[in-house]
C-alpha cells in the first residue's frame, strides 16, 4: 500500500467515523494503530493477547436467516447462492436414522426458511449455522502454497487475497465446505471472524444480528469471557471432530447427524 | 448461472461445493507429468538396467519426457485465477504445501536431469552438426555446445559417466515428480476419494504404463512415417514391460478398491453410488474395463500365442492406445471424480465442461497437442535416430 | 583440429562451461528472490505480515448496537423490561454504520412489521420449541403484528 493512499483513507475514515469512534473507547484506541499506518505492530490491538472462537447454540438458533444477510452486506460477498461465508442448514431426521438426515439450506438460508415439512411428521428439524471454524491445524493454511492463507496470532484464519494465487487448493482442504472463489477477484474468499471489527473491539457482523443469541463470539484468552463459562456448563461439540483440525467453532446441541 | 449450478445438484451439498474447483486441465496436468514420468524411467531401463533391446526407443523416449514437460506448467498456469503471481511459488514456498515443491521438483527434474541427460547423450551429434551446417542453423547448433567444439573419445567418455550418473539420480527424481502429483492429491484428509497412502504409489505406476504405452507408439508411428523399420525385439520388450508395469498397477488399484469396500467408512456408501452412477462410465467401463483389462489381455497375448509380427504390431498398437485412454480416465476420475461427492456424503454435483473457454475443451485439445508439435521440433533439431540409415 | 591427446581440463571444459550456466542461474534465482519477496513476509511466521492489516481495514457496515445507545436512550430504556432486549438494533433495522458515522446524511429506516416480524416468529418446525411462534394468517388474519405489539417491548 502506498503512503498517500493510506492518507486518503485515514482522511475519509476520520470525516466519516468521527463521531462513531468517540462512542467506544476499544474502537478509539484501535484507530490509533490504523493511524500508525502498520496496523498489524499497532501497540492497542495486541494479537497475542486473544485466541478467538465462536460458540453456537443449535438449541436457540431459529433460522431467520439474519446471520447469512449481515454477513454477506457487511463483507461484502457475493449474493449468489453459492458464496458464503455463513450459511444456515435444517436438518430433517426422520426416526433414529442419523445416517441419512434430510439436509437444505435455500440460498444458503439468506432468505429465511419456508416451512417444508409436517409437525407431526415423527421426524425432529433444526437449524445448524455453519461458518469457518478457524481451526487451529488448518487443512487450508497447509496447503497453501505461498502462504496466502494464515493463521494470525489471535487464532483467526485469514486471507492474503492480494498474495492468492487462485490455485484452489484451500477449497479442495476445507472438510467444512468454507471457502468460495470470489468471482470478482479470482481469489479465495471465507469467514474472517470480521477481523476488521473484532480487532476494533466490536463483535462480529453474525452475533451482531443474532436476534436469539445463538453466535457468540468469544477470546478463549480472557479469563472473564462468557465462553469459558459456556463450554463448562454444556455438552459441546465440533463439527467432524475425527477430521482433528482443531476446529475453534464449539456447538452446544448438535446432533450425531450433522456433518 | 446460477439455476443452472443448482440444477445439477442432486441431495444436498455444501453451499460453496456446488462450484467445481478443478477443471479438466487439472486432470491433463497428472496425465502429462505421469507420460513425463513413465518415458523416463522406459529410457532409463536402456541406460541403468541395460535392457538393450530398447535401445531404439532410449532417445526418441528422452525427446518426448522434454516435449511433455515443457507443456506439463502450463494447465496449471491456466487454471490458476491469478497466473502472473505463479512466481510466488518460487519467491516463498510454503514447505508444507505439496504443491509448493512443484516448482522445484520441476525445474529439478527438467534442467538438472532432463534437459543435462538430453545435452550429454547428444553432445556429439551437436557438435557435428554444428560442423556441418551453416547460417543460422550453425548459431543454434554452436549455442547448443556451449561454443566448445572438443568430441574427443576421452571427453565422450566422460559424458557418458556424467550421463549414467544422472541417470540413476533420474530415476528417483522421476518416482519423485510422479509420487508427489499423487501426494497433492492423496494428501487431502478432508476428501475419502483422495486421501489415501496408496495415491503416490498408484500414481506413479499408472505414469510409469501411460509413459511406456506413449513411447511404445510414438516409436511406431514414428518409424512408419519415416520409413524406419521397426526392432519386433525392441518393441515386445516394451510389450512386456508395458503389461508386468500395468499388473502392478492393477493391483494397487485394486487393492485401494477392496480395502475401501472392506472398510466402509463413513464416506463409502456416498462414493459407491458415485461410482455406480455418475462415474460408471469413465471409471468402470473406460478406465477398468477398456482401458486396463482389455490392455492387459491384449498384451498377455503375444506371451501366451505364437502370433505373427503384424499380429503383434496391431496387438501393441491398440493395446497401448487403450492403455493411453484408460490412464486419462484414471486422472480425470480421480480429479473430476473426487469433487462430484459433497464432502457431507449427502449429495452430487455435475461437472459441465466448456468448450472454447478458459478452462474448457479447446484448451485442453491445444495442451494435448502441443507436446507433439515440441516434439516435432526436437526430433527435427535432434534426431533420435543414432544413424540415418533404416536400423535392420 | 584434433581430438586426441588432450588432457582432463580440455575435455570437460564443456561440463565446466555448464555447470557455470547453472551457477548463473541459481544466483540469478537467490538474487530474484531478495528482490522480490514481499516486504514483511515472514515476520509472524509464513505469510505477509501486512496482510493483518489489510484485512483490518476493509470499512464497518454494522456499528453495533453500543453506538445506537449513545443517542436513542428512550428505545434502550423501552426495551430493558421486554424479551427483546438481547436483539441488536441492526437485526431488524439493517446496517447503519454509515447513519451512526452521520445520523443528518443517513437515516436509518423503520422496517415494515409485516414482513419482518414472521422472519423469527413464523411457525416451522424446524424452530426451537421453547421460542415463541405464531401461525400468521390464523393469529393476526393478516393485519400488521405492530397494530397489537409494539416491536421494541411486543409483550400484551
């Protein structure tokens, strides 16, 4: 990046933000390294000092879909129905066959959930919020041939998307089905854990939004985080724990059929 | 777009599978490096093993290793969203990536042991030619001797020592730019249809048969067209190998294929379908059926019968062309293959090829091609041929 | 000229002539790559170390709803007694970083309850039992849900 563009932006951001920033102290101070200009040394926002996670609570997840439209507007994805960063799946299990639930997620869950099945049907739904689970082995940072795909200090898995090469082999490594292709940018595309607001000490655009609290965003590296509390007092799971990628995504609630 | 994209899907599938990743050029690219691969380890069956009845085919085999893996980039080069920064491969590798030491498995295989092996073996002929033309046609040769016209019988000599040497590093350069193409693959936990310790192995013994069936023909066609006579004793070698190669590589598969049925992993039921269904086709009729049972047989003829020469030529003519298609079914059912599955195992995608596009059928036409037109050349520039008259 | 009789040097004059070929190339290799490779890189470990920074600066859409505190106190206090008091004000009335960031210039939008409220409370079986949810065309027959419940605190 160059100087004067930096400039620029600092000059937009300080018009635009002004009154935002002064609202929350963590975000004010995290504008001080924005105005460093090497963001990622800024002494605010230390890096070492978090280990993000998510935590996500089938049991209070009402597939309203408010996860997937904050999402994609606030990271700017693309609105076709096959680019997430997050999606929502119901599941539909019929009896006790865990092995062949019924699975859909229409536009990825953008658009909420129209009712499908009976009540009275024998079977039991619910909604499942997938997203990339920053996984602490990641497949895709592995195989990233010019690590352009990262974990960060803070345990958020991050894309270089000026460094990719489009190669598509992070795609191939995700066993959550995670990453996209960007279309726009030929570059691979998933979750940041909107690292550009966690890092502003906001949480990110999905728990925002999430009317039932069913996402929470939590640093395993604060001791007073409510997630420590959480993962204590619930029966938590990852998802494909027998892919051993360290997954950070904990799920209270999850049923032997999801996958 | 995206009705289409949607309508190719049966069951349920990860949103963001329902793109395929990797296209059909991706499934030239183990085809080639695996012709690559095979050819070189055929020549060096003449120079380390000394298998001299395949002398005849030692430096056509070593020309068409060259003209294929100059191309072997370039799928990928293609394929890739942004080609101009493919030189980030060099500038900072990631060494836990298989596919970073592409780059320097590559330019390792192709300047220290190719392009040296190719120079030394033919350094007198360079240098005679360079004696004997004139024009510009004497600059290229002069270049290609590095401007030292010295063919004494010592320095040949020589040559030949460096030349042997090279060699027998060759040969395990060449299992290990085959054996990594397959890790790339093998190496992914996240999809059944790939991830398995066999990969590397499978791989390279399918490019060790696709590489002898491709040299086997190449020296048949290219004797009939310059009227060469063609060694019966060179040529059912090459048969022989061809087939002993293809058991073992038959068996592996094989092997691979009991061991996933025996086990039935969580992922077997989904990929079972897949094979019965959307790759019975390419995998069971092309790939086992036409391209590796029908081959095998065909080659155990001439060991079982007493046939006659154009008997056998027909035999090895047909046997290796099958050979050639049933291991391009074999790359195209491994690549296409493994992203047809939702890694959920709950539903499928279709694989819809273009044709004029980026990545579609020309292109791939045009890479097939283009090997043969490289080799053209080379043969041109240097014959493979030790003497111009017909080899009785 | 004669081939003969010539010592070790000459006759692998051509070998050293190559091998010097390589050595050009393996120092034009290490001396590309100092060029090259992207300042930063390597610093936390194998990628750019700017590329943290990078992925901190893209702008915020959502304020969050601390921002939307700081000017609508009525609203926090309306909501503090009703089961909506947990939901973010951007879950029902969009982003609006760019209204907190310049509340003249942007102005937030009141959503139609009609289309909003059945998002959550539609019934469908798949929603958890213990969240409150309606069969819209039998509960309201069809009149908007804000002409009973006040979406801020919905309780009767």
């Amino acid at each position: 990046m160059s100087d004067s563009r930096t400039d620029k932006n600092r000059r937009e951001f300080l018009l635009q933000g002004t009154k935002f920033i002064v609202l929350t102290g963590v975000a004010a101070s995290a504008w001080d390294y924005v105005l460093a200009g090497t963001p990622e040394a800024a002494p605010s926002y230390k890096a070492s000092q978090h280990w993000w996670a998510m935590m996500i609570d089938i049991e209070k997840c009402i597939g309203c879909g408010g996860c997937v439209r904050a999402c994609k507007a606030e990271n700017n994805v693309p609105l076709e129905p096959y680019y997430f960063r997050t999606w929502v799946e119901r599941y539909h299990v019929r009896g006790e066959d865990l092995a062949h639930p019924d699975v859909d997620t229409p536009n990825g869950g953008y658009d909420g959930f129209p009712e499908i099945y009976h009540a009275d049907d024998g079977a039991k739904s619910f909604f499942v919020p997938k997203m990339c689970n920053h996984c602490e082995h990641s497949p895709c940072v592995q195989v990233c041939p010019v690590g352009a795909t990262f974990e960060a200090p803070d345990g958020v898995v991050l894309v270089d998307s000026a460094y990719c090469l489009g190669c598509r082999y992070c795609v191939q490594a995700c066993p959550y089905g995670c990453r996209y292709i960007d279309p726009r940018t030929n570059t691979v595309d998933k979750c940041s854990l909107c690292y550009h607001r966690i890092t502003k000490g906001l949480t990110t655009a999905c728990c925002e939004t999430c009317p039932t609290g069913a996402r929470q965003l939590g640093d395993l590296r604060n001791p007073k985080d409510p997630i420590h509390a959480f993962i204590r007092e619930h029966k938590v799971q990852v998802l494909k724990p027998q892919m051993a990628t360290g997954s950070k995504a904990y799920y209270n609630g999850l049923d032997g059929s999801v996958r | 777009m995206e009705e289409t994209l949607l309508a190719h899907v049966q069951g349920f599938m990860y949103p963001n599978e329902m793109e395929l990743q990797w296209s059909v050029l991706i499934v030239l690219y183990p085809f080639i490096t695996g012709l690559v691969a095979g050819a070189f380890i055929l020549a060096s069956l003449e120079r380390v093993f000394k298998v001299e009845a395949v002398t005849p085919t030692y430096r056509l085999a070593l020309l068409t290793a060259l003209a294929f893996l100059l191309v072997a980039p370039l799928p990928l080069q293609l394929h890739l969203g942004h080609p101009e920064r493919s030189i980030q491969m060099y500038l900072t590798p990631h060494t836990q990536s298989a596919m970073a030491m592409f780059g320097f498995v590559y330019l390792w295989y192709l300047m220290a042991v190719l392009v040296l092996e190719i120079w030394l073996d033919y350094r007198k002929d360079i240098v005679l030619a360079a004696r004997s033309s004139t024009g510009l046609k004497q600059k290229l040769y002069k270049a290609m001797s590095l401007g030292i016209d010295n063919i004494s019988p010592e320095s040949l000599r020589i040559d030949d020592k460096v030349g042997r040497f090279l060699t027998i590093i060759g040969i395990p350069s060449a299992f290990l730019l085959h054996g990594y193409v397959g890790f790339i693959f093998g190496s992914i936990k996240a999809n059944p249809w790939w991830s398995t310790p066999l990969m590397p192995i499978v791989f390279l013994f399918s490019a060790i048969v696709s590489g002898i069936a491709l040299v086997m023909l190449m020296y048949m066609v290219v004797s009939w067209f310059t009227r060469r006579e063609i060694s019966m004793e060179c040529v059912d070698t090459i048969g022989r190998y061809l087939m002993y190669a293809f058991i073992i590589d038959f068996t592996l598969e094989m092997l691979d294929l009991i061991h996933r049925m025996y086990e039935a992993d969580e992922s077997f039921k989904s990929l079972d379908f897949m094979v019965q269904t959307k790759l019975f086709t390419s995998q069971i009729l092309v790939q086992i059926i036409f391209g590796t049972l029908v081959p095998i047989g065909l080659l155990a003829l001439p060991q079982l019968l007493k046939l006659s020469e154009q008997a056998r030529k027909g035999i090895y003519l047909l046997a290796g062309s099958l050979t050639l298609i049933g291991i391009f079914a074999m790359r195209w059912n491994v690549v296409i293959g493994g992203q047809l599955f939702s890694k959920s195992f709950l539903g499928y995608t279709t694989y819809k090829m273009g044709f004029a596009t980026r990545e579609g059928l020309l292109p791939a036409i045009i890479l097939l091609v283009l090997p043969f037109a490289i080799l053209w050349v080379l043969v041109k520039l240097l014959p493979p041929w030790q003497d111009d008259t017909a080899k009785a | 000229m004669s081939d003969d009789d010539k010592g070790l040097f000459q006759n692998t004059r051509h070998l050293v002539r190559m091998a010097g070929i390589f050595a050009a190339g393996i120092v034009a290799f290490v001396g590309m790559r100092m060029l090259l490779v992207p300042e930063g890189f390597g610093r936390y470990g194998h990628y750019r170390a700017p590329a943290i920074g990078d992925n901190m600066k893209k702008p915020i859409s959502y304020a969050g709803r601390d921002a939307c505190a700081e000017c609508h106190a009525d609203v926090v206090e309306a909501r503090k007694a009703s089961k909506h008091v947990g939901i973010g004000c951007e879950a029902c009335h969009g982003a609006l970083a760019l209204h907190t960031s310049d509340p003249a210039k942007s102005k937030a939008v009141k959503p139609k309850a009609a289309q909003l409220c059945p998002a959550c409370h539609e019934q469908n079986v798949a929603r958890p039992k213990w969240f409150k949810q309606v069969n819209g065309a039998e509960h309201s027959g069809g009149e908007a849900c804000d002409s009973c419940h006040a979406p801020h605190a919905p309780e009767l």
